[in-house]
C-alpha cells in the first residue's frame, strides 16, 4: 500500500509495510472539480444569512473594507473578490471608497508579487490594496477592551470605514476551533497588544482551546467580542475540498454564517480513529500551509492527539520560505527541555510567537517529532529540538528505533491539520 503525502505543490510516496497495523484518518471532503466556482460565490452572496443583500446594506457615500487572508491559507481571493467587489460597486461605492486589507496579523506583509499571485495582477493595480502591520502603532486606534481584558488596537482604516467585510476559509484552527469569520478582526488586523493578550500563555492552556471548540473556547470567545466591538457588518466563508477548490460558500452575518460554515465543515473533517498510534506520519497539507516551520507545528498537534505518550510523530512539509519566523526560532530553540520552555514562556509573557512555541513545547512534552524537509537545516531542526531525516523512509527507520518495538501501530494523517481526529 503506497500512501501519498502532500508535499508543497506535490506529494511523497510512502510504502507502508506489510507487517504493521496502520490506519489512514482521512475526511469526508470532496474535490471542487465540477462545482461552478463563480456561481457557488453568486449564490452566497444572493442569499446572506441574518442580513438583507449588500445593495440594501451599503450606501453610495460608505467608505468600504474588505479584509481577506494572507499568503498562508488557500483562499481562492482570485475568484471571490471580483464577484464580490462588483457587486460592493453596483451598490453606489465608488473604487475610491473600497480598501482591501491584508489581515496578516503577526505575518510578514504580502510582497506585490505574492499580491499578484493570490489576487491576480488586476485587482492590485485598480484597487488600494494594503498589508496591515501589527507593529505600526501610528496605524493603529484603540477601540475599547473585550471582557477578557483584551486591549482593542485596530487597524485605522479598518476602524474608521462605514462598512467593513470580511473574507475568510474556513478551517480547523489549533486553538480558535475554526478559521475564517471573526479571526479577520482578531489577531487579522489588530495591533501587537491585542494578539499578545489574545494568545496568551493562560488563553492557550485552556482545554478548550483546541481544534473544533467554539463554544466555552476563551480565544474565539475574545475573537467574537472583538469582531462586534469593531463592527464586522458582513462576512463570506468559504471551504475548500482537497484540490483547494471551493465546495461551499456563505455570506451574511459574521455569527451565524461562520456558525453554519463550521456546522458544515465539522460533519466531513471530524474523524474517530480506532487505536492509540505509536508513530503517527503527518503532513501539514501541503501549499501554501506548508510553507514554513512556524506554520508546520499546526500538523504536528493534529498528530499528537492520537499519538500516545513517547510515541513518535514524522512530519513532512516542505517549507519553501524556512523556518518562517525568526522569533519562534529563537524562542523554541533556549532550552532543549520542552518544559522549560514552557516555564519561560509564562514566567516572561509576552513574546513575540509564543503561542506557536507553547503549542510546539506541548506535543514535545508528549512525542518525539521527526522532520523531513528540504526547506529546513538538518541544525536548525536539532536546535529546535527536533530529530532531522531526509526521507520518509529514513524517519520511519528512526521512529523504529525510538518506540523500540516492530510490532507497531501506524496512522497516516495525508491532510495534516485539515482534519479533526480523536480517539474512538
């Protein structure tokens, strides 16, 4: 049985063996080949969820924002946005009036390149695109403070339009339960105070903060509070199947048209596996999410809730841009014991990335992680308290070795953290 890995643009084969017991954790979601990608977005928009139409919601004279996604998730802004931005400009808004933010939260801004590979050369040349800068406190207006105590730095075009509209994919998140809808707002285009506080150390160390909570989860409850502060008047969700292409869109309000895209996505990517695995072989479910290391540790704790304790976890994701962010690098890289790691974390907060180090230190505390990666130094890896392989099969060899036993139980996770798997 040869077991295909997402790999950047393409994919690794792996041979499983004969002799073990494996399990494939796969989901329900289709491809999109077949559906109309233009008329799935029309139809959403022509059928808003809690709200009336946009030409009834906007006025001539609104100044109008749209916020969408950065260069790591795999939202298709190519064929959304002009369907959208046409009918924003049927409604009476001038091109003038629209703004299109980049909601990069703590990630490094879009270069025009990237800009015209994810929104085509068009859209940047007609429209005043920006990249939010978390950093850049002269952009930012405080806006109040969540009952979480989360200080409220927004963007300041985003505070001061009359109309604001996110663009989202929604997917599993690691500690808000889903992507897409309010996560625009928080961390999208908030200031540096508000994501510090927002993924905190105590934030983070809240059970349900976790994949597929929403509901009692104290990070997307504070993205909920945050998202009504600003007023996000109006969303678009969508998902995408396997080959990235859309199976299902909606429009309307940012609550229950992100709650019904949830309802939806959760029925095909919530899957019970069987037995507690020795060595669980994961992916990061290839480009654009498997771009970075920093981004990658989201496949490794899909992987950790079904592997057991001192159990072994391969990764394999490419890592075209490295380890991504040099912050998370230096900080996951200070001590070789997860556990201080952790320690630090809370007894210095806040750092910048602490967040993807907390969650990394988590799954080290529990399993050994083995990377394969051409994107990453074999030192780099080490410093980072991985074990560094150069092949599939090199990483399954030393996985042997770690778990000291051949009778072993496998589980394959193809789609990383596109999938929701737990214990049967």
């Amino acid at each position: 049985m040869k077991i295909l890995l997402p790999y950047g643009g393409n994919s690794i084969g792996f041979e499983v063996p004969s002799d073990v017991e494996y399990y494939i954790v796969s989901s329900k979601l289709p491809s999109g080949e077949g559906v109309d990608q233009d008329k799935l977005i029309d139809e959403a928009l022509s059928n808003p969820i809690d709200l009336p139409k946009l030409d009834v919601l906007l006025k001539r004279s609104d100044r109008v924002c749209v916020l969408i996604t950065d260069k790591t998730r795999a939202t298709p802004n190519r064929v959304i946005l002009p369907t959208l931005l046409s009918r924003i400009r049927e409604a009476g808004v001038s091109k003038d009036n629209i703004s299109i933010i980049i909601a990069n939260g703590l990630h490094k801004p879009m270069s025009r390149g990237e800009l015209e590979e994810f929104l085509g050369s068009r859209i940047p040349s007609e429209y005043n695109v920006i990249n939010h800068v978390a950093d850049d406190e002269d952009s930012l207006r405080y806006m109040g403070r969540t009952s979480f105590g989360t200080p409220l730095y927004v963007n300041k075009i985003v505070a001061e339009s009359d109309f604001r509209i996110s663009v989202g994919l929604v997917e599993p998140h690691f500690f808000a339960g889903y992507s897409g809808g309010r996560k625009l707002i928080l961390p999208g285009v908030s200031g540096v105070k508000s994501i510090y506080m927002n993924h905190s150390f105590r934030m983070l160390s809240h059970p349900l903060a976790d994949y597929g909570y929403t509901d009692g989860n104290p990070v997307n409850e504070d993205m909920m509070e945050a998202a009504s502060i600003v007023g996000l008047e109006y969303t678009v969700n969508v998902i995408v199947g396997r080959d990235k292409r859309m199976i299902y869109a909606s429009s309307g309000s940012f609550v229950e048209a992100h709650r019904r895209a949830i309802d939806f996505l959760s029925s095909m990517v919530c899957v019970k596996v069987p037995f507690q695995a020795d060595i669980t072989i994961t992916t990061n479910g290839g480009y654009p999410l498997d771009r970075d290391l920093y981004q990658t540790v989201k496949g490794m704790v899909t992987a950790s809730r079904i592997t057991r304790d001192k159990g072994v976890i391969i990764v394999v994701s490419e890592c075209r841009d490295g380890v991504g962010h040099a912050d998370f690098k230096e900080l996951a890289s200070i001590y070789r014991d997860p556990r201080k790691i952790l320690e630090y974390i809370k007894a210095n907060e806040p750092l910048r990335d602490q967040w993807e180090v907390q969650k990394l230190a988590q799954v080290l505390c529990k399993n050994n992680v083995i990377l394969v990666s051409r994107g990453i130094r074999e030192e780099e890896a080490l410093d980072m308290n991985f074990t560094y392989a150069s092949t599939v099969e090199e990483a399954y060899r030393e996985a042997l070795r770690m778990v000291g036993k051949v009778d072993v139980k496998v589980a394959f996770i193809p789609e990383g953290p596109y999938v929701i798997p737990s214990l049967c």
